[in-house]
C-alpha cells in the first residue's frame, strides 16, 4: 500500500510565482465584486429611501421612540437603550422632522 491512490501529497509550498499572483489577483477581483455588490445594495436602498420617505408621516413605532427619548432611562423593556440615546442625541442635533429622525 505505498502508492495508495486515495491519498494526495500535501501541496509544495514552492509554487511558481505565476501561480501565487493568479490566485492574489482571483482574491482581489473577488473582493471587489463583493465591495461592489454591497456599495450596489446600499445604493438602492438609500434610493428607495429617499424615494418613498415623502409619502406617510410618522409611525406609531417612531412616535414610541420620539416619546422614550424624552424620558431617558437606562433599560426599557422593548428596545435598547441606546438606540433612544441616540434618537434624543439627533432630535437636539437635527430637531424632529421626518428627515433628521429617519436618515441617521
């Protein structure tokens, strides 16, 4: 059982360096199409956001949170604290329109 067919010989570490710079250029291209698709999604949905944002006024949910992050506390029993900290941060910062509280 010496020359078992089954197993492989473990890669020789010394590989051509035109092999090394395929595979370095095959993780960058890869790298790139994923940062592309993510910037691409981001994109659309920023888009879509300002595209619709005009049309409703507020939701029962924000009015929830506009009303929790005028009595900051440390814990609240259905959302965490600090999304109201950073709600009543943006309302000093940018006041209470639709755009200030829904964009950041």
């Amino acid at each position: 059982m010496e020359n078992d067919e089954t197993t492989s010989d473990p890669p020789s570490p010394e590989r051509p360096a035109a092999d090394r710079r395929t595979e370095l250029s095959l993780r960058a291209d890869s790298t790139r199409t994923t940062t592309l698709l993510l910037l691409s999604i981001a994109l659309a949905k920023l888009a879509l956001n300002i595209a619709f944002h005009g049309r409703y006024g507020y939701f029962r949910d924000e009015l929830y949170y506009i009303a929790c992050s005028d009595h900051l506390a440390w814990g609240y029993v259905d959302h965490p604290p600090l999304s109201i900290f950073f709600l009543s941060l943006t309302r000093r910062l940018l006041g209470d329109s639709l755009y200030a509280i829904r964009f950041p």
